[in-house]
C-alpha cells in the first residue's frame, strides 16, 4: 500500500509546516521550518525499514562536513508516531538523473559531477560509514551547480568485517548486494559510484531498466552488464577502463576508496576534447565536440539510410564544412559503435 500524501499545511512537532511534495516518489516535502523562519526539505522514513536503528548514525552525520555532502539539520520522531523523519536544506537544482537522461551530461560536465560525489562518499567513508544506495537521484544540485549526496539517512556503520546490511536500487547496485543474503561495503559504494558515472557520461544504466525486475537482478549477479562505449561512443576509452574497473564483478578488483576512483577519472579526461551526445529525431547517435586546441567544434552524426545502411558523417560547427582528412560512410548498423568510436577518436588526436 502507498503511504499517504500529506496535504499543504500539515504540521509536524509544531516546527515544520508542509508546503508540497516534492518529486514523484518517496516522502519528501518543502516545509516552512517555523523555528529557523526559512524553507526546507523533510523526508520522512518508514519506521518498519528503520527498526531497531537508533539515531546514532543520524548524529554522527550531522558533524560531517563535507560542501559534497548535503547537511543533516535535524533527525526526530514525529510526536505520538513512531515516523522518523531528517530535515536537510531545500536545494532546487533538481538530481542527476533527471539531468543526464536520455544522453547523458557533457564527458567534463559527468567527470566533474561524479567527482564531486566521489568525495561526499569518500567522507561518509572517513566516519565508518558506507552510503548504500549512491546513484544519481540521490546526487542533488544546488544553484551554484554544485553536487551533494543526498539520502543520508541510508548511511550505516560498518561491522568488525567491513559489511552492514544490504541495501540499494537495482540501477547501481554491486552483485554481492543484489542478492537476498547480500551485503553492502566500501567496495559495493565503489560499484555503486561507477554505475552513477556510467549513467551520467551515458544517459543510461548498466542494466537495461525495461527488463523484468528478476532478469535485472541476475544481470547483475553475473555481471552481464551493457557496455559504456557502444551506447556512448564519445566516450574516451581512458574514461571507460576507469568506469569498467570500479564495476568489476569482483570487489578486490575494483578501486580501493571512493578518491581513487575520483582521480582516476579526472586524469582520465585530462587533455581530451570535451563530447555531449546530442538528441537528433530518427538518428542513431550524434554528438558535439567542443572547441579543441585551437581547432573548430565539430559535429558527428549516425542516420539510417533507406536501404538499410548508415550514413555516418562529421561537419565542423558552425561552418558545416568536412573536416580535413575525415571522409564520410556507409556502414552498416552493426558497425555505427565502432565506426564512431575510431572517428572520436581521430578528431581528438593531435
């Protein structure tokens, strides 16, 4: 059964007075906080999924500190009702998943954005603490474009083994989580970071979400995952060994912290021309490169042909001239992947 929709003007702990819902699932909404006289953002917690948790990672998570990190105003119970609730600050930038749908961010803009969440993780990490359910729904941004790590309240100590209960969402979950007897740990937050980067340099999840939820879930505990570069063949391959590791199906094989992760990234990228996948009606792919050392944006594009084929060609930007030394062709669907890939990559060289 859903839980209830609360309507604008419900008070809770004569404090926070409910203005609306916010997004479409789960039970966050703006509230007026009556004692700070200023809008802010209420979740309110199943008390089944949280029993017997007391609120000490809640306390613990109100001294982080971290600009990556959205701060924890206050963890409570709503009097007479065992609804546990977290209040944090109202950010109005919208999420990552709504941002990078459908083509993804730009490779600098998804580089940058996964590093900001590769260091709120990495603090969480600092405490103990892993975050269970990183993906880009939870990364929110500010008005200064800024990336936070919402969902704090998922955050849970580590035991003597390195492992808390299982927790997440099939779209970034590792394999040893999926599972029911699974388990969660720095490694499946690590996973869980590189599923996120893959959506955010693709516009799409590892796991295709059209299937069936138990088809998702042996996806995932075989590791047959998409690839990155043929749904996005602007991508560098630096990048994509980079994302490829920390999805490894084996958790030692995978980077050992949140940072490492971060700054492989970004040593990736370093140097590279910056690509956004571009939305063309009845293409198969296209994408822009910006400005490069002195040389012209170009343009690439994958469009069927009548006879099967596809015409694959690159025009710089905004002349429309055939940069020098690329010709245009005719392949085949099969070949669109790796076609554009070879093409990327000698508009990237030197």
């Amino acid at each position: 059964m859903a839980p209830p929709t609360y309507p604008a003007g419900t008070t809770i702990n004569d404090r926070y007075v409910f203005q609306r819902k916010l997004g479409s699932d789960g039970e966050v909404y703006e509230a007026f906080d009556r004692n700070l006289d200023k809008l802010v953002a209420v979740k309110l917690l199943d008390p089944l999924k949280g029993s017997p948790h007391t609120w000490h990672e809640a306390q613990r998570l109100e001294q982080l500190s971290s600009r990556c990190l959205i701060p924890v105003l206050n963890a409570d119970v709503v009097i007479n009702s065992d609804i546990r609730f977290i209040v944090t600050p109202l950010v109005d930038g919208g999420d990552l998943e709504s941002r990078a749908a459908g083509t993804g961010l730009s490779l600098q803009e998804a580089v940058r954005c996964a590093r900001h969440i590769a260091a709120g993780i990495d603090r969480i990490h600092a405490e103990g603490m892993v975050h269970r359910d990183i993906k880009p729904a939870n990364a929110l941004v500010s008005g200064d474009d800024d990336v936070m790590v919402s969902d704090l309240e998922m955050c849970e100590f580590l035991d003597s083994d390195g492992r808390a209960e299982r927790n997440g969402s099939f779209c970034t979950v590792a394999p040893e989580t999926a599972p029911d007897d699974g388990y969660c740990s720095v490694s499946s937050d690590i996973y869980s970071l590189g599923a996120t980067a893959f959506y955010l340099l693709s516009g799409k999840y590892p796991i295709d979400h059209g299937l069936h939820p138990a088809e998702q879930r042996q996806r995932i505990v075989k590791g047959d995952i998409r690839d990155l570069r043929t749904l996005a063949p602007h991508v560098p391959r630096s990048v994509a060994i980079v994302v490829g590791k920390a999805l490894k199906g084996a958790p030692d094989m995978r980077h050992g912290s949140a940072e490492e992760f971060g700054n492989a990234l970004a040593n990736a990228i370093n140097g590279k021309r910056d690509w956004k996948a571009m939305d063309h009606p009845g293409h198969l792919f296209c994408a822009e490169g910006e400005r490069f050392k002195g040389r012209a944006a170009v343009r690439i594009c994958a469009e069927p042909r009548a006879d099967g084929g596809v015409n694959v060609v690159a025009r710089l930007h905004p002349s429309g001239r055939r940069p020098s030394g690329v010709s245009d062709s005719v392949i085949q669907a099969s070949q669109v992947p790796k076609k554009l890939r070879d093409l990327v990559s000698e508009l990237n060289a030197d």
